[in-house]
C-alpha cells in the first residue's frame, strides 16, 4: 500500500513538473542548430548534421547517462562478484545445518531419550 503511495507521490512531485519543464524547453529550443566533428574546416565540415536544438541537447543528455551508468556498472562489479560469493556461502551454510539437524533428529530418535515427564 505503501509503495502505491510513494509512487504517486513521486509521480506528481517529481516527474509531472520534469516532464513539463521539458516540454516547455522543447518547444522554446525548435530552431535548428548544425553538429560537426570537424574542428578544422568550419566553412565546409566532412561531417555535419542539422537537428533542432532541443534535440541535441537531449541527446547529449541521454547519452551522458549512458555512460555514466556503463561507467557506474563496471566499477561496481567487484561489488557484485562479493555478492554473489557471499550468496553462494550462505546457501551452503544453510545446506550443511539442513544436513546438521536432520542427522541430530536421527540420533536423538534413535536413542529414545526420556521424556521430562518420565524424570519425575
């Protein structure tokens, strides 16, 4: 219930606003803006392209995520690799007192210790 909460709270609060800013910004930034890769021959570039503004930077934006979270995701594998190392153990560790206990309930069935109402 909780999370139905939060999650709209996040909805309005948060991503309704971001979403309009964005809006807005694009609709402000429509005139059209050349990209080169050619740092040399400004008048005539081997690469250019024509897109909106908005578009470019969006672009630019997403693909600084990108790479961010690429970057984000590999230095974090050790992490990873020590997760699944310690998951791995716990399941073990839980296996052998599986096995433990059931080889307890095996002797003490076997020899038939008496009741506490016996000892009286």
């Amino acid at each position: 219930m909780l999370g139905k909460v939060a999650h709209r709270l996040w909805t309005v609060l948060i991503v309704l606003p971001l979403a309009v800013v964005l809006i807005v910004f694009g609709v402000a930034n429509r005139q059209v803006v050349q990209i080169s890769l050619d740092p040399v021959a400004t008048d005539a570039p081997w690469f250019a392209v024509s897109v909106p503004l908005f578009v470019a930077l969006f672009g630019a934006l997403i693909l600084g995520v990108l790479i961010g979270g690429i970057a984000t995701w590999f230095t974090q594998g050790a992490y990873r690799k020590e997760a699944r190392q310690k998951k791995m153990e716990a399941t073990k560790l839980a296996r052998e007192r599986d096995v433990q206990k059931e080889q307890l309930n095996k002797l003490s069935g076997a020899r038939a210790l008496p009741s506490p109402a016996s000892l009286r």
